[in-house]
C-alpha cells in the first residue's frame, strides 16, 4: 500500500504501553471507550483480505487495544451490493448482545484516522513495540494460556466423547482425515448466533479464547438475504437446540418486532430486507426447534477452512 492508502500511515505512531488482557472485551464499558475515546493506530495486519489496523483508543484515562476496519479500505464484494462490511460486523455484535451471549468483542462504527470503520476490542494481549509494526493474522488471536482447540484433524472414523464430527477433509497423497470441532458450550451457542447472522465464512481463525471465554471475530460476510451459512460449526446438525437457545431466539424474535430495541439499532446498519431475513431466520429455528443443516445450494465449509 502506499502511504495514502488506508493502513500505511504516513508516520507510524509507537504503540502503546502494555495493557492488563480485558476481562470482558464485550462489555458495555469497553464498548463505550470504543465508540467516545480517542482512536490512535499503530500497525496493519499485512496478510488481511480488507485493511486491518491495530490501534489503542484513549478514554477516561484508560488506555484499550482494538482493531479498526475503515470502509474505505474494503474490497467490495459482488454478492453484498448494499451497505458495507464495518456495518455487518457491528450488526453481529448488536445481534450477540440483544441475545445475552457475549461470544463478540465490543465493536461500534466510528470516525477514525482514515475516516469511518469498524472499530473492535482487541482480544488477548496486544502487539509489543518490536511487532506493532508489522503484525499478522497470528497476533490476533495470541488470547492467553489456554491454548485447548477447538478444532482438530483427527485419524479416525468416529470422533471421540468431548467432539463433534463435521466430515473428511483431503489432507494430500489421497489421505482423508476426521474434521472435528469441540462438543463445546459455548461453540454451541456460536453455532446458533452464526445461523441467525447467516454467517458465510465461519472459519477455525475467527475462534479465539481470553480467559476461558470463547470469542468469535470477523463478521463481515453476513446477513445476506439468501441462504449463505458456511461454518465449521456443523456437528450438531440436526439436532434439538437446547432451551437457552429456545429462549434466546425467543428474546430476539421480540426485539426484532418493528419497532423493537434491535430493530431500530439495525436499521442504521443494515438495509430492511437484510433486517426482515434476520426475522425469517429467527423464527425459522425456533420453528424447527433444531440446528439447521447444510442447504446443498452453497459450499457448507468456508475455504480456507483456517
């Protein structure tokens, strides 16, 4: 890029001191320094599809690492026409939030250094000054200690107790190996969250713990009016969802109603088809009772899978 260009600044600014990890990088406080501090970036994530800055945002004498996604650095995508992809990330937090299920960092549509964007709490410990300037899609994900999968290529016909199969994958010289994904909680109720935002690139690198949470990131290709669900997310297809899902799906369906708290918040990020197909997808569920399955009509595992 050059200097112009979003994600090349002109004069790097150093990166800010070592911060204590968030305890809840979704919490209604984070999201406040978010949307009224002061955005100062630092670096750019070189390997990102979009332009992707690390920056720190100054607010009551706080100082919070965070991703920041300005729509002018975006590839247009031939299949979203309308609106952009800052908006759908922050529509996804919206959503997760309205439901009670903290699985998205704090992110709000701001004004920054290189004009409007997504701007996201940074999960996990933040760059130090010898890599700020020149991250990779690896930093981001750098949460803590704990370091189980969530997902694994297994040897196996079967997943053993404690996983979840999604299929066979190539993994070179005509070998197949067992794709698996965590009988985890919290994944579980990912599962549900990324059917409702119709989520169409649910991959392993979008997962990251903090603390013993699970985080989930990169939510700009959803809410698409067609059935678009790409997910490693698979392996309760089919099944019963359980009665917090029931419920939360319950709880959006109000807040969805026309003149509900989420549908107004979504209207000032999405267009009112997209709105209305969020709607149909909530009540879909709830009618089925169960996780949905593949359509057939559309990949069902994002490429690259990682």
């Amino acid at each position: 890029m050059s200097d112009s260009e979003p994600g090349a600044p002109a004069e790097r600014q150093p990166p800010p001191p070592p911060l204590e990890a968030l305890d809840d990088p979704s919490s209604e406080r984070v999201r406040r320094a978010l949307a009224q501090g002061e955005l100062t970036v630092h670096g750019r994530i070189p390997d990102a599809s979009n332009a992707v800055l690390f920056g720190s945002v100054a607010h009551e004498g706080a100082l919070l690492p965070c991703v920041y996604k300005p729509v002018e650095g975006e590839r247009p995508l031939w299949d979203f026409p309308d609106g952009d992809l800052a908006s759908r990330e922050v529509a996804a937090f919206e959503v997760a939030s309205a439901g009670g299920w903290p699985l998205v960092p704090a992110t709000v549509l701001r004004e920054g250094p290189y004009g409007r964007g997504m701007c996201q709490a940074w999960v996990g410990t933040p760059p130090t000054a010898d890599d700020a300037a020149d991250l990779d899609d690896e930093a981001t994900g750098d949460a803590d200690e704990d370091t189980q999968p969530f997902l694994a290529l297994v040897d196996a016909q079967e997943p053993e107790e404690g996983w979840k199969a999604v299929g066979f994958a190539d993994v070179g010289d005509g070998r197949t190996a067992l794709l698996v994904h965590a009988d985890h909680p919290e994944l579980r109720r990912l599962a549900v969250l990324d059917a409702v935002l119709n989520n169409g690139d649910r991959k392993g690198g979008h997962l990251l713990r903090h603390r013993g949470r699970l985080y989930a990131i990169d939510h700009g290709v959803t809410f698409h009016t067609d059935d678009k669900l790409r997910t490693l997310l698979w392996g309760w297809g089919g099944e019963e969802l359980t009665s917090e899902a029931v419920a939360v799906l319950g709880a959006l369906s109000a807040q969805l109603a026309e003149d509900g708290p989420l549908a107004r918040r979504l209207a000032d990020l999405l267009t009112t088809a997209e709105i209305e197909a969020v709607r149909k997808r909530v009540a879909s569920l709830r009618a089925s009772g169960r996780h949905p399955l593949p359509s057939g009509d559309w990949p069902a595992i994002p490429w690259p899978p990682v």
